[in-house]
C-alpha cells in the first residue's frame, strides 16, 4: 500500500537526502516542504503525481494547518511524519543571544510540537501513522 511522508526542512542535509529517497521508492507519496520554494526544485524530475512541495516555515500554525489540509486533499492521509526542520544554536550561557535562543526553541520544540499536533488527528482516524 502507498504511504504518504510529509518532511520538513527539505531544502538542505538530512531532510532533502531523505526526500530524494522517499521521492526515488515505487510505494510512497512525498510531501516536501521548505521556507523557499525554488528550494525544492530538485524534486523536478520526480512524478509530480506523487510529489507535493509546500512552503512551510514551522513557526507559523496556520500554515502548518494548510500543509496539512493541502496533504489530506492531494493524498488522502499522512503516514509518516518526520519532525526534520531545526537548528543549533552553540554559545556560552553568558554570550548568548536570547532572542537567537528563544527562536531555537520555537522552531526546534513549539514547531515540532505544532506539526505534530496537526498532523496526529489525522493518524488517529487512520488508527495508523
Ligand atoms: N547535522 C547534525 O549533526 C545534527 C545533529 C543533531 C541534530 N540535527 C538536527 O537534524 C535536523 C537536520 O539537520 P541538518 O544537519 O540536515 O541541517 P540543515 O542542512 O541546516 O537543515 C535544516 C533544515 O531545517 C530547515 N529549517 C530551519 N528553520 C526552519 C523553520 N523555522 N521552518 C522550517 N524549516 C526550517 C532549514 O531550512 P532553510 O534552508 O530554509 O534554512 C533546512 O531545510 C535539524 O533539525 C538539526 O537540528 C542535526
């Protein structure tokens, strides 16, 4: 059966490695996503039948919401989600910039948290995902 991957943060590393793979298999849809959309211009080749591109900054719930609404629509449910969008932020307590930390936690954590609290009813209903 086909599985359906949403991934954030494909514009770069770990998450664009993995959409190419996940784009490449016979048995899954791929929905990827990046803050800049000619940043997913390497998923051109594949069949855009089974490939959606989204705009997602994390940050931002509505659009984590439309993502999600925009996947159900084109693919009929979400299967795996991979949490992969997030930065580091390396200093020592004293020189950091808080508002560079704050931002590290609201990508890293509350946009995780976010996404997968979009994403979960969805695989609840399925009873799977
Ligand atoms: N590499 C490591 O050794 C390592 C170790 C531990 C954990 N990790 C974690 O693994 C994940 C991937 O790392 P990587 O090394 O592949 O890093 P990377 O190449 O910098 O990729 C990070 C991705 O996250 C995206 N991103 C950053 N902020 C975002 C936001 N607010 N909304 C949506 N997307 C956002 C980036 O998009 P833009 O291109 O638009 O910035 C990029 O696509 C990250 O979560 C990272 O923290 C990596």
């Amino acid at each position: 059966m086909t599985k359906t991957w949403l991934i954030t943060g494909t514009s770069s590393g770990f998450g664009k490695q993995l959409a190419q793979i996940v784009a490449k298999a016979d048995d899954t849809n791929l929905v990827a996503t990046a803050r800049k959309m000619n940043d997913l211009d390497y998923l051109n080749e594949f069949d855009d039948k089974k490939i959606l591109k989204q705009i997602l900054d994390v940050t931002g719930s509505k659009k984590i919401e439309e993502v999600v609404k925009n996947t159900k629509k084109k693919f009929g449910g979400i299967d795996v989600l991979v949490n992969n969008a997030g930065l580091g932020y390396f200093s020592t307590i004293e020189e950091s910039d808080m508002k560079q930390v704050q931002y590290m936690f609201d990508v890293n954590v509350f946009g995780l948290a976010n996404m997968t609290n979009a994403v979960l009813p969805t695989m609840r209903a399925q009873r799977s995902g």
